[in-house]
C-alpha cells in the first residue's frame, strides 16, 4: 500500500493505533507511510504533524517545492506543511534531532529562493494564513504565511492600512523581517518600521514572544535581520487610517529618458512625505505604444485629500505629456496590484540592488548607458525607489534595517523566460550592478539580494548593527540552525 492511498489523517490514525497496541510500522506492516522504504525515517516526523508532510515520492512534491522564481529547482528531502504553531515547533525539534538543514517558506516569493534547499526539510508556512483586525487598537495580526493582498483585503474592511510591498503576492514574512519598502514607507515608516509583536519558534524548538517589552534585543534583530533568527509564526502591524488615494504610472518614450530623470530627481527632492515615487527605465510591452522602445516611467502613490493629491501630480503628468498616463484616484489595493502582471511565479529572474544618497548626474549617466546600450531582452528593469520621510527618521540603530540616510534603492530586476538565456542575462546584470556599486552606501536591499550575494555584501549591507545582530544570533541561534537566508554566522 502506497503513500497516496491513504489520507494524512488516516495514515495518521493507523500509526498511532499501531502505536497504543505496541506495533512498530516497518516496511513488512500493512500499512505503510511511504512508497519507498528509503523514507521510513520521517514516518515520526509525519505522525508528529498535524499537516501534511510531503516527500519526494509523494504526488504533487514537484508543484509544493516550486517557488515564484523559476530559476530556482532545489529538491528538498521533505516539505512538512505546517498547520500551526505546534507543527512549527516539532518539524525544528525533529530537524534538529536528525542533523538535517532546514529552509522555512513564507510566501515564497524572495528572488534568491531561499524557501528551499536540497536535501533539507522545509518548514512551509503556506497553510498558516490566518489574519485578525482589531479596528479598536488599530492593530492587525497575520500568519506567517500571509500574502500581502490577503492582509490588505482584511484591513480595507476597517478602513486601516499598513506599509506592505507594490505587489500584492509578496509574503508579508520575507518583506518585513527585510525590511519592507512599499507605497506607504515615506508617510508610514517600512513595513518592519509597523512591526509591534511577533511570535517566534527558535532554534531550540521553544516559542518566544518578540516585542518593545519581551525579549526586545530578537524583536530589535527581527526588523530588517531577515529569517536569521527563528520562525516568525505570526505578526503584529500598526494600523493606521486610510486615506484616498492618488497614485497609477504614467510613461514616456525613449527620446524623453534623460529629461525624465532629470525631473525624477527634482520632483522627488520636494515631494512631501505623504507621496512615494518610484521610475526606471523599462521596454515597452508589446501591445503599448511604446512597444519594444527603452521607455521611461514614473509610478506613484500620494495619500490624502483627493484634490490635493491630483494638484501635487500635475507636474508629472504636465511633463511631456506622458504617452501612457494611468494616474487617477484609485482604492489602496488597487494600487498594491498594479504590478502583479509583471510578477508573476515561474519566470525566470536575477536581481542587484544598490542604495544611493543621491541621483547624481553621475548615477544618471550610467543608466542612461545602459539603455543605449541596450538590454539583453524585453523583461529587465531598472527601477529607482524613492526612500526618506518617515524611512529616514527612523534612527539607523533602532531596528536591524540601518540604510535609513540612503534616498533610492536603484534596483535591476532582469526577468526573462528561456533557460538558454541565463547566463546573458545574470551577466549583464551583475556588470550593470557592479558598476553602480561606484555610487552607493556599501549596502543593498535584502530582499533583493540573489544566491550568490557574498558573505561581505551582507556584512557591509548591515554595517554598524551586524555586530549587535550577531550577538542577538549567538543568543537565540548559537549552532547557526537557521542558516538557509541571506545568514548572518554566529
């Protein structure tokens, strides 16, 4: 009797019935766990576990171990797909009893495809999706395995927003322990900044409460310190009310790139804290009127009075004019998908990032050039990230995220379909993100740091917090256990 014949739960049942009567499950008794006895030894690890535990015989293991990049292909011992807190707690206790690496998936969405690892058990969070809004306290809880759509969904019910992303199938767990840039970050802080309280399994396999008031040095490394330090369980958000909304993206062909930018950096140096404006260059898709020129765009979010806000956004629309112009008042989540079309799960992707203090002549020139020069395909995009407002006042020790006096986030994000393209493209982005590294901090967002980031590109990425996070490491992780992530060695 094989795997698929029986249900989790029945499978279950039988084991442990087997076990009050003191029979052993082996490969001789009626009822087996696996398909193939080179896997008995995780039968404990499956009965342990309220959810599913997923092999590499079981059906459907190639779909659960697949994540948004498609470049990634990691073959994962096992998948234990966790239904709560107590599944949590006995896949790291098992993991740990048996020497196996461990990978922990939350939305599954980070570029370098950390979710997984070969050989190693997963410990998926996908099934874990709860989300409570307490409008009183303004205050939202959601699982580890939230999307942020599925948050913002919840929020709109009361009104209440939170800093989550521009693509609204990105797992709220990955962008806040990174950080979280998104549309609200300049009125509302990052997503990490609207972080009051998570839960947390450690690497012990005991659960902790992270807060301002309980074990405060984890909750101070749980923000920005990335999935170094335990598996966040649930988090818990400032609220905050909703305002209009006027936002959308408006484009300009290729013979308008250097004046775009030009105005990019002008408009953003005076923009108010309640606007947050991203651009880049990007080609045209094929069914726009710019199809397949190096076009220039500018995307936006200003939140508050309508009135205001289209008065404020005259100046990008009156520039030019734009010949595709789609900012409009919109609702908040309609915004938070804008971007979905362009990130969707499969493709293939490889990503640099470099924060800058300043859109000098200098940075604009080199992206000029790389537009002139051409890209290596329809899908790359180089996207400028406006920072500041309520991001820079935060001060650079009062959370793990420290690149808080850096202005953009001047980002590649090259994307493409073919595996015979790979090595074309990973090249000419590593070049393009190599030469902007003449203009940056020393540091890159680390939720778009690929696999093959070094070690040193975190460490100056962390700078004058990587020692008090490495402390916070020894403290909660001594043994290095969580090590599949962008890792900061105890």
């Amino acid at each position: 009797m094989t795997e698929h014949t029986l249900s989790p739960l029945t499978r279950r049942a039988f084991l442990r019935a087997g076990s009050t009567l003191g029979l052993a499950a082996t490969a001789a008794s009626p009822v087996r766990l696996l398909a193939d006895d080179a896997s008995l030894s995780h039968a404990d690890l499956a009965d342990a576990l309220r959810g599913d535990l997923i092999l590499p015989s079981t059906p459907g293991y190639d779909d659960a171990r697949r994540v948004w990049n498609g470049m990634i292909d990691k073959r994962p011992a096992a998948i234990a797909r966790c239904t709560g807190v107590a599944d949590v707690i006995e896949a790291v206790k098992y993991a740990r009893a048996n020497s196996l690496p461990v990978s922990v998936r939350g939305g599954g969405h980070n570029v370098a495809g950390k979710a997984v690892r070969d050989d190693a058990l997963v410990i998926d969070l996908q099934p874990m999706r709860g989300i409570r809004v307490d409008a009183a306290s303004k205050t939202a809880r959601a699982e580890g395995g939230t999307r942020w759509g599925e948050l913002d969904f919840e929020t709109d019910a009361f009104d209440l927003v939170t800093t989550g992303g521009t693509v609204s199938t990105t797992g709220v767990a990955g962008l806040t322990l990174g950080g979280g840039l998104g549309w609200l970050m300049r009125k509302h802080g990052l997503s990490c900044d609207n972080l009051v309280g998570a839960d947390v399994v450690t690497a012990d396999g005991g659960f902790l409460r992270a807060s301002a008031d309980e074990n405060a040095d984890l909750f101070w490394a749980l923000r920005g310190g990335g999935g170094n330090f335990g598996v966040v369980t649930s988090f818990d958000f400032q609220l905050h009310d909703a305002e209009p909304i006027v936002g959308g993206i408006a484009i300009w062909p290729e013979s308008r790139l250097r004046d775009l930018l030009h105005f990019f950096r002008e408009f953003t140096a005076s923009a108010p804290d309640n606007v947050t404006t991203m651009g880049g260059i990007m080609v045209g898709a094929p069914d726009s009127p710019l199809a397949g020129q190096h076009t220039g765009w500018i995307a936006v979010c200003h939140s508050g009075p309508v009135d205001a806000g289209e008065t404020l956004l005259k100046s990008i629309k009156s520039f030019g004019p734009p010949a595709v112009d789609m900012i409009a008042p919109m609702p908040y989540r309609s915004l938070q998908t804008m971007f979905d079309g362009g990130a969707d799960p499969g493709g293939r992707n490889y990503w640099r990032s470099n924060f800058i203090e300043e859109l000098s002549d200098e940075v604009i020139d080199a992206l000029l050039g790389r537009a002139s020069a051409g890209f290596p395909g329809p899908g790359p995009m180089l996207l400028l990230e406006h920072m500041g407002g309520a991001v820079g006042r935060v001060g650079a020790h009062d959370t793990a995220f420290s690149s808080r006096h850096a202005k953009y986030n001047v980002a590649i994000l090259s994307s493409w379909q073919d595996p015979a393209e790979d090595r074309e493209h990973i090249d000419w982005t590593r070049a393009f993100g190599d030469e902007l590294k003449a203009f940056a901090t020393g540091g890159a967002y680390v939720n778009y740091m690929t696999a093959d980031e070094s070690a040193q590109r975190i460490q100056d990425t962390y700078k004058a917090n990587l020692e008090q996070l490495i402390e916070v490491k020894r403290k909660y992780d001594p043994a290095n256990f969580f090590s599949g992530n962008q890792n900061i060695a105890p």
